[in-house]
C-alpha cells in the first residue's frame, strides 16, 4: 500500500501539515477495496491493480471539491471491477468451491 511519502507525491503536496488526514486515508483504503472487491488487504499487496485503484481513491478522498470527481469514480469504479475480477478468476483457477460465473455475476451487481 501506499506509504504517506508516495501520498503526498500523487497529492502534490510540499509539506507534511495534512500527514494526519493522509494517513487517515491510506488506513481506510484497503479496506474499502476489500469491501467493494473482496479482495484483503493481504492480497492487495504487490497488485498494481490494487495500488492504481489505492492512488485515485486518495486522490478522490483528499481533494474531492478540486477534482472531476464524477470522472475520478468512474475510473475507481472500473478499477475495483477489474481487481474483483481478477481475483475471481485466480479463485476460480485454483479450483476453489463456486463457480467463475455465478461470482463474475455478484460482482458485476456491485457495480450497477
């Protein structure tokens, strides 16, 4: 995940005065990936889908009266789709119970 050094970079910001805040953000964002996509926070880590989707949300979170956000949840939106996905599928090749399809479904309803 995403340290507060990296957040201040993606946020532009040159000094530490809103590190709390940063920080308070970076702790909830797994775990609102986990509960849009199933995916935990264990499995986020070293997912570049994970830690793109990580990057927009803060992004979302921090500035969200400076930014398009509509665009902004609309990529979001297509990010956690695609990690929930991909997720699905390496449960579904690692034989794991339920089928692909029936999951793809469950997901695509989060998303409507």
């Amino acid at each position: 995940m995403l340290t507060v050094e990296q957040a201040r970079e993606i946020l532009r910001l040159d000094t530490t005065d809103n590190d709390a805040i940063i920080e308070g953000l970076l702790s909830a964002i797994p775990d609102y990936i986990e509960l849009t996509t199933g995916v935990t926070a264990k499995q986020q880590e070293g997912q570049p889908l994970a830690d793109t989707a990580a990057k927009f949300i803060l992004l979302l979170w921090y500035n969200v009266e400076r930014v398009d956000a509509e665009k902004i949840q609309r990529t979001i939106d297509s990010l956690l789709k695609t990690l929930a996905l991909v997720a699905v599928n390496n449960t579904a090749d690692s034989g794991a119970a339920g089928g692909e399809e029936a999951t793809q479904e469950d997901v695509a309803e989060l998303f409507k």
